[in-house]
C-alpha cells in the first residue's frame, strides 16, 4: 500500500504550529527544572545551617533529632522549594509566551 505524502498546506502549516507548540513546552519545563533546583540548593543550605546548629546547641533537639531526622528536615525543604519554584516558573514562562488576545 502506497503511503500518501502529498499533504495540503493546512496540514502541514498545523504541524509545524504543532512542532512550535512542542517546543515552547519544552523551553518552559526546563526553565522550570533549572529555576526549580537553584532552589532546591539554596534552600537546603538555608535549611541545613540552623538545622544543624540547633541539633549540637539546643539540649531538646540534641535528645530528639538524630540524624535521620535532621535529613528529613533538609531534603522536605528542599523538595518543596524544588516544586514551588518550578510550577511557578512553568506557569509564568507559559503566560508570557501565549498568544496575546486582541
């Protein structure tokens, strides 16, 4: 069976809106992937000071953050820095690259 590779120019002018489409999608999520593990770092540094410090200075979190907990502290806030900052940044780079009405 022949394959038909002749197309109109309605199709191709959708696919290549298609193609646009695509790629601005993927210009915003990774914009969102990098502004999001910026975050992610300058939160855990953020976090892991006072974390740490607390656990050799104050007597209560010496008894009751071992350092398991201490990690779960960091990487909570660090994962959820990730997320915020990312969808944040997808949906902005979205708005600004939508096609303006009017």
């Amino acid at each position: 069976m022949a394959k038909n590779v002749a197309q109109s120019p309605l199709e191709r002018s959708s696919l290549a809106s298609l193609d646009q489409k695509l790629a601005m999608a993927r210009r915003c999520s990774h914009e969102g992937v990098v502004a999001g593990a910026k975050a992610a770092v300058l939160a855990s540094i953020a976090t892991a000071v006072p974390t740490l410090a607390s656990a050799r200075m104050l007597p209560w979190a010496r008894a009751n953050l071992n350092h398991t907990a201490q990690a779960l502290i960091i990487s909570t806030v660090a994962g959820a820095a990730y997320f915020i900052v990312a969808d944040k940044t997808v949906l902005a780079t979205a708005r600004r690259n939508s096609f303006k009405q009017g």
